[in-house]
C-alpha cells in the first residue's frame, strides 16, 4: 500500500460536477461483479445520483467547450520536440472521438422514468427503509437473477452515461496532466498562494505526516489549512502541490 496520499479540491463549479460523476460512475462500476444481491441495493442510490448530475443543463455544452479548449492547446504543441507525437495525435484523436449533439435534451431522468424497474425503486427509496420486499417486489425478483443477468441490465442501464462518464474522464485526465507537482511548505500547518485560471488543486502527502488538508477558495486564490489527525498541534508540513 503506498504510504502517499493524493487529495483533489476544485475551484470551479463545473470541475466539482465532473469530479462528482467520475466518482459516482467509479462506485456503480464496482458492483458489476457482485454476486450477493443483498449488497446491491446501495447501487440504485449511486445511479439516481448520476442521473441527477448528468442531466445538469449546461453539462454538455461545458464538456465540448472544455474539450476543444484542451484540443487547441494540444495541437499547438505538436511543433514541440520535446513531447511524444504519438501520445499527442492520440489525445487529440480521442478528443475528436466525442459527438455530443449540443441540441439535445439530457434524457438521464426520462430513461428511469421509462424502466418500470427503476421508477419502482426510485418512488419507494425516499421512504425510511424503502426497498423492503413490499414495497419494491419487483426488485425482490430481480435480487434472484443471475449475477451475469443483473451485470447485465448494469452494463444497459450505464450505457446512456457513457459517453458523457468517458468525456469526463479524458478532461479530468488532461486536466490533471496539465501541470506537475512542485514541493511546498505550511507553515505551522498554514498555506495560501494565488494561481491564475485554475481548476483544480492536487495535494500530495504523505500518510506518515498524520495530517490531511481542507482548501478553501476559488479559481486563482486558494488557502489551504492541514489539520491533525490526532488534533495535535501541527508544526510545518511539507507536500507537493501542482495547480491544474
């Protein structure tokens, strides 16, 4: 087990959306191989959560125009001697891979509506204890099903996110990759710094410090506070910071 530790803290709404769908998207796919259908029920609230974030009004729109932001800045170095052009004309092809319609309705919330199962579900879930076998039978059913058959119905009930989930993925990827990790210090556990037109702050420390940090701020102006794990007194923390 590594003994570093990588924490990530956005400083625009829309990098915490795509954030919050990789994660959601993350969780969902670690149930394709479950086999004991009681453990499964927490996999409908994961989906209805990526319902909710998907069908965000603006989502699409913002992902092509992030796309073809990191395309252009991508095809200017393609002059560079210094970067693989192989990598390079992959990305970028990648990036031409995505066809979202910018006229299109978001239909997450629509297509759950539609499948009698999951609307079931959906309407009994608000309920304390909802999905007992009386109140959703038709999941009772569905929890005897093959665990291949209900890997499946996993994999189509995924299938209308999966564009917009592997979009997110290559913009957070290449926004990750934007910038490497310079080594900083907190002073008695304290640090701020401004940083022109970021999105994302990535915080590398390790385990043996027995810290973690809380951000604070947005876009170019950030502080970030280490708080003990022992709620000891902290003294300065060393870490790697890269401001993406």
């Amino acid at each position: 087990m590594s003994d570093t530790i990588v924490y990530e803290h956005p400083l625009t709404e829309k990098i915490r959306c795509y954030l919050r769908i990789e994660h959601l998207s993350a969780q969902i796919l670690s149930y394709r191989d479950i086999d004991d259908a009681q453990l499964f029920k927490p996999f409908f609230g994961l989906l209805f959560s990526l319902a909710e974030q998907a069908d965000r009004g603006e989502l699409k729109k913002e992902l092509i125009r992030d796309l073809d932001n990191h395309k252009c800045a991508l095809i200017r170095l393609r002059n560079d001697d210094h970067i693989d052009n192989e990598k390079l004309e992959s990305l970028i092809t990648k990036i031409d891979t995505f066809n979202f319609s910018q006229a299109a309705p978001n239909k997450a919330q629509l297509i759950i509506q539609q499948d009698t199962l999951l609307n079931q579900i959906k309407n009994k879930s608000s309920l304390p204890g909802g999905g007992c076998q009386f109140d959703t039978p038709m999941l009772h059913y569905w929890s005897h099903f093959h665990q291949q058959q209900r890997a499946k119905d996993v994999e189509d009930w995924l299938a209308p996110f999966q564009p917009t989930i592997e979009a997110i993925r290559l913009l957070l990827q290449l926004t990750r990759e934007s910038n490497g990790y310079s080594s900083e210090l907190a002073s008695d556990g304290f640090y701020q710094s401004n940083c022109a037109q970021t999105q994302l702050i990535r915080i590398k420390l390790s385990i043996q410090q027995g810290c973690y940090p809380t951000v604070s701020g947005y876009r170019s102006r950030y502080a970030i506070r280490f708080i003990a794990w022992n709620e000891q007194p902290l003294h300065d923390i060393k870490f790697e910071l890269a401001c993406c």
